[in-house]
C-alpha cells in the first residue's frame, strides 16, 4: 500500500490543486504531521504566541508517541516534531505507517524531553522567574483510534498544571515588589502516558515557586503541580528587604484550573483575595484565606453561595454594597410576616411579599435571628448582650453597631450634611454604599401581629419612603408591668439605621426600631 499523508488542513488543499499522486507530489515520502490546538482558547489573532497560552510559536518542540491500537504496538516512541508557524503545524521528517485500515492512538506533550521514550515524570522549576516558567508548562494532547487520512487531524493540547495569578492591586510599602514565592507545594509529578493525566509523586517533598515576573510590581504567574489537600504560603519580598507572608487554607489543585490572587501590599503586611477567571485556562473554585472570610474579587464577599459588592469608605469603614440575602440552616424565607418564621420575603410598594425583589432588597430578618440569640428568644438577659456580634453575617464581619452607623451619618462623617441632619443618601451611593429606601416589618409589641410596611416616597412616585437597616445594639426593654421581669416583655427596642425620603429629606440617620418586626441587613467589616 502506499504511504498517506497526516497534515493540516492546508496541506490537504494545497495538495488538492496537483496530481492525485501523492507520492509523485512529496517524491514518494509522506511525511507526519499534526495541526495542534490549545484547548480553551480566547478569541485572538492567529499570529499570538504560546506564550499567551493559545498557541505555539515558531521552533517549539513537542514529542509525539504513536501506538498502535490494536496490539500496543509503538509505531514510534518519543518522536520530535518542530512546529513551523507558517504552516502552523509540527512536522517531523517520519513517515505514516502504510496500513491505513489499521488504527493508531496518538499522544503528544510540550516540553519536549529527548529520550527513547515519553518521559513518565515532570516537574516544574523553583525559579520560574523567566524562562522557567515556560518549562513548567506542561501541555499534553491525546487522541485515540487515529487512521492514516488525507484529512488533518487535530489535536487539542490541555494544560496539565494549574495556574496562580498574583495580581497586585495596590503597593502601600513604600518600596516596589522584588519577588513573589509560593511555598509549601509539591513539585514533581507522574504523568499517565495513557491519558495524559498528572498526578503528585508518591513522596515528593514541599517546594518553594518563584513567580514568573509577567509585568513588574504588577502582575506574577506560577505553575504548580496538581495537588490535593495542599497548604500554600504566599510571600512578597519588596526592594527593601521586607518580607510579607499569607497563609491559606488547606485546598485542592487541580488540573488546568486557573486561581487568582488579588494582592494589596502594605507597610505591615498583605491583604490577599482569590477570584476571576483567567483566560485560556478553566476557571477553578475560590481560595480561602486561613483563618479568614472567602474572598473573592477585590470589593466582594462570597457568603452562602452569594457574591455581594463591597465600598471601602473613606473612613476606613468596609460595608457591604447590598442587602443580605442568606438562609441560615433550616429556614425557607416566608410570606407571611405574622408566621414566626424569622426570614421574609420582601415587600413591595402594595405590601404584599414579593420575591422578584430578593435580588436587590434581600431578605427581611427578625432581630434574634439576625443576632443568632439562642432559640431565637428574646429575655430580660439576653436582648442587649449581642452588640457587634457576627450573627448570619459571613466570618470577619458583624452586624453594625450603633457606632458603626453614627460614623456613616453623623457629623463628621463624609456623607454628613447640615440641611439633612444626617448622611445625604446620593453622596453615599456616589461612593458606592447603594442606599435606598427598602420596605421592612413592623412590629408595635410583643403581643401585636407584624405586619409588612411600605411607605411611598412623596418626592418620587413608585419608591419608598422610609426603611430601617437592623443593628446589634439593644436600646430598651418594657415590661407588660412596669419594672417587673417576670410579667412578661412587651416591647424591646434597638438602635437602628433609617432611610428617610421625602419632599424634605432624602438622608440616613440613626433611629430607634421596635424589635418585634424585621428589617433588612448591611453587614460591616471587622
């Protein structure tokens, strides 16, 4: 039989326009070829160099085995094939084997090792400082029941590695980023030469990766081993000689997925946070900060399966830019505000629960649950003994105190006005805070069934007038007989945020709010 060509598609149509004798057309040699292609990639102009992580660039190298699949055969081992960016190809000069009824499978892996035989393992450098970088990037393509054909056949590399992004978002130090180090991570690995998987060596010892310094003081990558259960150390060296140090927590690697690491270096330390997808590479699930909340972007927070906004105000107060929409363990959020539920559904303008306005006006919260008092009871003990508690807030944040709201809308504040005795709301959501008036539950007593309550804002038909944001810090108690405990509670009383809108104010103070109703909820940062 006569030997077939295996190219790419313009090789195919090149020959197409001469003599069907191929033979006659390359004198009698078919050499092998492949058309590769990176997997996931980003829609770019075809000239980009692997170097972006979408192609391969003129002279690199890759080794291709063939086996044959019927008996295992090795048809060849470890061949090297040269990538010609013109063609944008890997040609070699062997030739396809002449069975064409019989099928081949085909793997194929870059950096090329010389050798007999596909290298088994791989590692990835310390330094991948500069060129280092590219030699731990281990991309492997694998394609099965491959005959010899006119057609091309393509082959889709994967990255085999997964990707961290240290991305410095702000220097504060005072001296400019020398060097980025991941420690704690293993760094040599087994590759299945079936289907190209890689695994962490049985036994192989913690590591120190120097980051690929892609832009100075701005932006570093490195590859690390796939890995299970590992426990990274981030640390940032500065021109001065200071070293910052973030540990994570326990987390798993895997294979082609990208993390992201949002860095703000400051004179005492770093403040780190994971997220956003990478191009060309598969996005993978947030770090988390050891000891910390789980970060996401820079100004968000992740909570419950939920991202929220956040604004770093000038005061150095960090707030949440949205309401609160968590479901703690066990609740349903209910339409009925008189049921004792403790999680509603909002309301609006007709005051009736609408669930359409979950994703911008959040849930409204009864105050113990809100605070996370036991059994979700109110006594004589307990109502003021939770001021700046987490509650159903995420982990490094609180419910907001009367403090924390008095430094948003008392004098003094940056959002403070004399003609609207309180903060002015369109100077807070300039900032980014995005305060409005909400509806909310009210409750006059203990002994009085809530009630949603919505109030139309008179400056503006179809808004609300007024809302409350809950806070921890409990104001008052009444008792069914005055000054006597166990006659019952009739009425508790906490400090409060308020939205007030009208034809006069459009502004946010501090209030008082029966607490036997339900509110919205801002968490604040520690």
């Amino acid at each position: 039989m006569k030997k077939i060509l295996f190219s790419m598609a313009a090789a195919a149509m090149l020959l197409a326009g001469c003599s069907n004798d191929e033979e006659a057309v390359l004198g009698g040699q078919m050499r092998l070829s492949i058309n590769p292609t990176i997997a996931n990639p980003h829609v770019m102009p075809r000239q980009a160099t692997r170097v972006s992580d979408t192609d391969f660039e003129q002279g690199d190298k890759v080794g291709l085995r063939v086996k044959m699949t019927d008996n295992g055969e090795e048809f060849l081992s470890n061949e090297p094939m040269v990538y010609d960016a013109a063609q944008g190809v890997f040609t070699s000069s062997k030739t396809w084997y002449e069975d064409i009824n019989r099928t081949s499978d085909l793997f194929a892996y870059y950096p090329y090792t010389e050798g007999a035989a596909l290298p088994a393992e791989f590692a990835v450098k310390a330094d991948q400082s500069g060129e280092g970088y590219m030699q731990s990037d281990l991309i492997i393509a694998v394609k099965s029941g491959v005959a010899p054909s006119k057609v091309a056949t393509q082959m889709t590399f994967k990255h085999k590695m997964a990707r961290l992004i240290i991305d410095i978002k702000s220097n504060t130090s005072g001296s400019e980023v020398s060097k980025v180090e991941i420690e704690g991570v293993a760094g040599e690995g087994t590759v299945n030469l079936d289907n190209g998987e890689v695994t962490v060596k049985s036994g192989a010892a913690p590591m120190s990766v120097v980051a690929h310094t892609a832009t100075a003081g701005k932006m570093y990558y490195a590859l690390i081993m796939p890995q299970n259960g590992v426990k990274m150390n981030v640390k940032i060296t500065t021109a001065d000689g200071a070293v910052r140090t973030y540990s994570l927590q326990t987390t798993d690697l895997k294979s082609g997925e990208n993390r992201r690491l949002s860095t703000n270096v400051e004179p005492a330390g770093i403040k780190v946070a994971f997220s956003g997808p990478i191009d060309q590479w598969v996005d993978g699930d947030d770090l988390v900060i050891d000891g910390g909340e789980t970060p996401t972007d820079e100004n968000v927070v992740e909570w419950g399966g939920v991202k929220y906004k956040t604004v770093t105000l000038s005061n150095g107060q960090v707030w949440m830019a949205e309401n609160l929409r968590y479901l703690p363990a066990g609740k349903t959020a209910s339409s009925n505000p008189a049921d004792g539920s403790g999680v509603w559904l909002p309301c609006n303008l007709n005051k009736e629960a609408d669930a359409s306005r979950v994703a911008t006006d959040g849930y409204y919260y009864s105050y113990p649950v809100l605070l996370g008092i036991a059994g979700e009871k109110f006594t004589a003990e307990n109502y003021n003994q939770y001021e700046g508690v987490q509650g159903i807030c995420p982990k490094g944040w609180h419910i907001p105190t009367e403090a924390d709201w008095r430094k948003v809308t008392d004098m003094g504040s940056p959002f403070y006005t004399d003609d609207q005795k309180g903060a002015y709301l369109p100077l807070m959501n300039e900032a980014g805070m995005n305060v409005k008036g909400y509806g909310y539950i009210n409750g006059a007593t203990a002994a009085v069934a809530p009630v949603y309550l919505a109030v139309e804002s008179k400056a503006e038909a179809g808004a609300f007038g007024m809302a409350f944001f809950a806070s921890s810090t409990g104001l008052s108690i009444d008792f069914n007989t005055k000054d006597n405990p166990t006659s019952g509670i009739k009425k508790i009383t906490y400090k409060a945020a308020m939205v007030t809108y009208n034809t006069t104010y459009n502004r946010l103070t501090v209030a008082n709010q029966i607490a036997h109703g339900a509110a919205p909820v801002r968490c604040v940062k520690d």
